[in-house]
C-alpha cells in the first residue's frame, strides 16, 4: 500500500467525525454513510469506498471486513479499530475508534514523520487495552513506516510485556548511541537499526522503569502529536433520577401489599391474575 494523497486523509477525517457525531442517533449507519457519501469530495475516492462500505453493512452487517478487502485505501490500523470496536468480545467502543481514526487522518494529512505515527499507534493500543500481537501487526503494514521500520515493529511484537517500551526506544535512539561512544570503557555493540533521534531517547531514558502512561505523556508534549482520544467517563448522577423513580414505584407497591394485608380481606391476589384467570406474573 502506497501513501494516499492529502486530501484523501483531510476527507477521511471529515467522515469519521461526522460518523462519529450522527452515531448519536437512532438512525442506521447505512442510512448516514448514504447522507455522508453526498457530501465527500466527489474529486476523492472515498465516495467509491463508502459505496463497497454500504454494499458489505448490507450483505455482512460490518464495516471492518470491506476495509480489509479496501487495503489499498483504508490503512491495516484503521481496519483494526473498527474490527476491534465490531467484536462482539471487546468493550472498545465505536464512537471513539471513530475520534482516533479522525485524529489520524489529519496527522497524516499534515505528513506524519513514521516517529510520531508509531507512538500515537501505540499509545492507542495501550491506553485502550486492545491486543499487542495484531494490533503491531497492523502498524508494521502502514504505509508511513519504511522497511526497516516495518522489520523493527514486528520485533517489538515479539519483545513487548517482557522489554519496556521505553527501553526498546532508548537504545535505539541517537541518544544511547552518543552516550556510548563518549563512553570511556571497551567498545559495545550498538543496537541496529537507529530510529529515534536523540530527544526521543532522552525522554525514553528519563522514564525507564516508570508508568507507561508518563512516557506517552511526555513524548506527546515534545512531539506534538495528536492526543489520544480516551473513553469518556458515564456520569453517575444520568441514573439518578430513574433509578430512584423505579425504587419509589416498588416501594409504593409494596407499601399497598402492606395496607391490603392489615385489612380483614387480605390481599387481593386477583390483580395478578390474566383475564384466562392463569397467574400474570412470571
């Protein structure tokens, strides 16, 4: 897969925000994917994937599997939020595979160094606790990462939970490779290939054996790339007010159970009862 040109990614990211804001409703995602396709750029290509999107909603019910087969288009990464958000196994949600899919696209619109592509990626895999072992998969076939690149993602796969990132970034950095050769003792292998530069490798060397969350937190400060997008919250007070709405309708029929059951008749059981005089309740 080659590089999409950039207002491909600019159009991309329109689609995903609007997906993601009329989600809210209770229309059906073909029927906002057929609004939506009116209102692409019809100079892009995207209005023919969103045709092949619709046509396999309709036969499969899912999005993922005609992204996987638009691979020239829709990048591994993107296929694999959407797969990921579809399972039925996951709690990742749909609405935000959707927010970090628009935050990518425009960083690849503004041409995204593969550095900062890799930690936004893997940032979102951590933070939303989605699979290392395909999820890495998927970022080795983006199309922003060069071969080398490719080969060193796929290592990190196989390192990842046993190596931490930021030591597998720091002796890979500019940075390792300079304090090494101003050390003074017997010379020591370097660590092929050098894909960090020396800022990269600072920040990963001051956050060696600490929160993962703290590196990302500082490589996004002096990077300047995109932040994550994370799950919002549920506010408790929403249910409130049902909850004690339903609360106070048991209590209130409890309450005349009581009052029926002081009388001298008791309590009237016929009220429980289906018009076949067959209990009503189950």
């Amino acid at each position: 897969m080659q590089k999409l040109p950039s207002e491909e990614y600019v159009e991309q990211a329109y689609l995903f925000r609007a997906l993601s804001q009329r989600m809210t409703s209770t229309d059906p995602v073909q029927d906002m994917l057929g609004h939506l396709r009116e209102e692409i750029l019809a100079t892009t290509k995207l209005p023919m994937a969103i045709d092949y999107l619709l046509a396999e909603l309709n036969h499969v019910g899912t999005m993922s599997t005609a992204m996987g087969k638009l691979a020239h288009y829709f990048t591994p990464f993107q296929t694999y939020l959407v797969a990921a958000a579809e399972s039925e196994a996951g709690r990742f949600d749909m609405n935000l595979a959707l927010l970090i899919m628009e935050h990518e696209a425009k960083f690849r619109a503004a041409h995204a160094p593969p550095t900062s592509m890799f930690f936004f990626q893997f940032e979102t895999i951590s933070r939303n606790r989605l699979a290392y072992d395909t999820g890495l998969e998927a970022i080795s076939q983006d199309p922003v990462y060069d071969e080398e690149w490719s080969r060193w993602i796929l290592k990190v796969r196989h390192q990842i939970g046993i190596v931490d990132l930021a030591d597998l970034v720091y002796v890979h950095s500019e940075h390792y490779l300079q304090r090494q050769q101003q050390a003074a003792q017997a010379q020591v292998q370097i660590p092929e290939p050098i894909l960090f530069g020396e800022k990269e490798g600072r920040i990963a060397l001051a956050n060696r054996s600490k929160e993962p969350m703290f590196l990302f937190s500082a490589l996004q400060r002096h990077l300047n790339y995109p932040a994550v997008p994370k799950p919002k919250r549920r506010d408790p007070n929403q249910d409130l007010i049902p909850k004690l709405v339903r609360t106070l309708e048991r209590i209130e029929v409890r309450l005349k159970l009581l009052e029926d059951e002081q009388r001298e008749k008791g309590i009237d059981l016929s009220q429980f009862y289906d018009s076949d005089n067959q209990p009503g309740f189950e």
